[in-house]
C-alpha cells in the first residue's frame, strides 16, 4: 500500500505507559525507581566482587560479569525512559530514539539467551568433564565465547529492525506499551505488516528455541552425570554448581516463550505489559540475588568489599 498523499508521516510517538491515575502512576514510579536502583547496585556490586577477588577469577564468574552487564544494560534502555515519562508527564519520544530503544532491547535480550546457554555449556564441562575442564574452558575459550554471546545478540534483532523502520507510520502514533517494542510498533503502521510479523516471530522463536533446546542437552548430561555420583553428599555439592543457574533460566526462559507462544486470546497489550515488566524489570533484579543466595564464595567476596 502506497501512503496517500493527505496522510502526515509521524515523526514522534507517544508511548502510552501505565495510563492510571496519577496516584497510582506515582506508586509505579516508586516501584520501578526501586528495582532500578537496586538492578543496578546490585549488579555492580557483583562485577566489583567478582573483579576484585583473585578467588573468583575462573569461567564461571567471568560469564556472571558478563550477565550483570547485560542486566543493567537491559533495564537501562527503558526504565530511565519510563520513569521520565511518569515524572515530567511528557510521553513522547523520537523516531529514532524509539527504533534505538527496539533495537537495544532485543539485542541485550538476544544476547542474554546466548549466555545462559554458555553458562550452560561450562557447567556441562565442569561436571560431566571435569578433567579436561581447564585445558578446554581457558581465557581464550571463554572471551571466544563471550564476544559470540554479544555479536550474536547484535546481529539477531538487526533484519527485523531494519524492516519495521522502513515501513510508513500515520495515523495514530500511541505505542500502548511502556517502551518501544514491536508488536504495538507494528500496530500503528499505514502498511500490511504480514511479512514483517512472520520475520519477527522466526528471528525470536530461532534465537529463543536454539539456545533453549541446547541449554537443555547441557542440563540432561548434567542430570544424568549428578545421578551417576555415588555419595549424597558428591550429588548435592555437584547440583548446587549448577542451581542458580537453572532458576534464572527457569524465570527468564519461562517468561519470555510466554510471551511468543501465547494464543491470540490473551494477546491484549495490558496482559504483555505486566508479563513484559517481569522479564525486562523483575528478572534483573533477581539474577544477582540468586546468584548470592546461592552462592558462598560471591558471599565472602561481598564481605571483604564491604
């Protein structure tokens, strides 16, 4: 379809938020203030913790550093945006600054997928290869992987991106949503978005199952090596290596296909803001403190910081 001539071409939109009254718009504000600021004091605090002791400089912290660059970069792209949006009671935001927002967003996400499954991968080698482990988890493997973690995340969102900001937007110009994200993006526009649709779903449904399914190869030797231990005591020590890890890719897996493989019935956006609020808001608070929880030798590091 040709956009016809009377039609103005938007040049901002407006995001629409949480569109309550004002009283609850401020306990939103508070609320997302609060896991912002502990999102991102808490993440640094695990990348100091990490940097500074000697202890932890093996694989497996390197790629928790990675995560809570991630994290923080993840809920930085749109609550600071957001809570401006409450606080100056101004929603608008640029073309630009909303394509840049998009793109962001999904290869933070992107990237954190690709992570999950190398952490994965190095608790695989760990247990289930533990005297090859260092000769093949080395600090040339491990930076390897984590540049293919974050180019991998770069390149993903780059088609799907690339086409929605071809298409021509006039009319309405509200994103019902609290940040730019594509479905209500893709709403608004004057042209058959059917295609780009189908490129979006493929590209996110190709980066969410492949690291997904090979997350779970890694879990299955894992399982069936813990099973194989003969002491109680040898399979709790070997499990609990690997259960912070598992729970954030519960809550972060879980949430996300949510998100793509729910039915057309309860595809409202009210309903994906709230399940969206949970993976880009709450997730990136939890990492680090299933991390900590978990995790004895960050504890004693935190101790020494502190």
């Amino acid at each position: 379809d040709m956009v016809s001539d009377n039609r103005t071409l938007v040049t901002e939109f407006i995001i629409l938020g949480f569109a309550n009254a004002r009283e609850v718009e401020l306990l939103l504000f508070a609320a997302f203030f609060l896991m912002y600021v502990l999102t991102f004091t808490e993440n640094v605090a695990v990348i100091l913790v990490i940097g500074m002791d000697y202890r932890l400089h093996t694989p497996m912290y390197f790629f928790i550093t990675n995560l809570s660059f991630l994290d923080i970069g993840y809920t930085t792209v749109t609550v600071p945006k957001m809570l401006a949006n409450i606080a100056i009671q101004s929603q608008t935001i640029s073309v630009t600054g909303c394509f840049t927002q998009l793109y962001i967003f999904f290869f933070l996400g992107s990237a954190e997928c690709f992570l999950l499954t190398t952490m994965a991968y190095d608790r695989y080698l760990a247990i289930c290869n533990p005297l090859h482990y260092t000769t093949i988890m080395d600090c040339r493997a491990c930076l390897w992987l984590a540049l293919g973690c974050w180019l991998g995340g770069f390149l993903a969102p780059a088609l799907p991106t690339a086409f929605i900001f071809r298409l021509p937007f006039c009319g309405s110009n509200i994103i019902n949503h609290f940040f730019c994200d594509s479905p209500p993006l893709l709403e608004l526009s004057c042209q058959g978005v059917f295609e780009i649709e189908v490129i979006n779903f493929v590209v996110g449904m190709t980066v969410l199952m492949s690291s997904f399914i090979l997350t779970m190869i890694s879990y299955i030797f894992i399982v069936a090596t813990i099973l194989h231990i003969p002491t109680a005591e040898g399979r709790s020590k070997a499990f609990s290596t690997c259960a912070s890890h598992l729970t954030i890719v519960i809550i972060f897996y879980g949430t996300t296909m949510f998100m793509y493989i729910r039915t057309k019935t309860i595809q409202t956006f009210d309903f994906n803001k709230i399940v969206s609020v949970f993976y880009s808001v709450v997730t990136p608070v939890l990492n680090p403190v299933i991390y900590s929880l978990r995790n004895n030798d960050i504890k004693q590091g935190m101790r020494k910081v502190i």
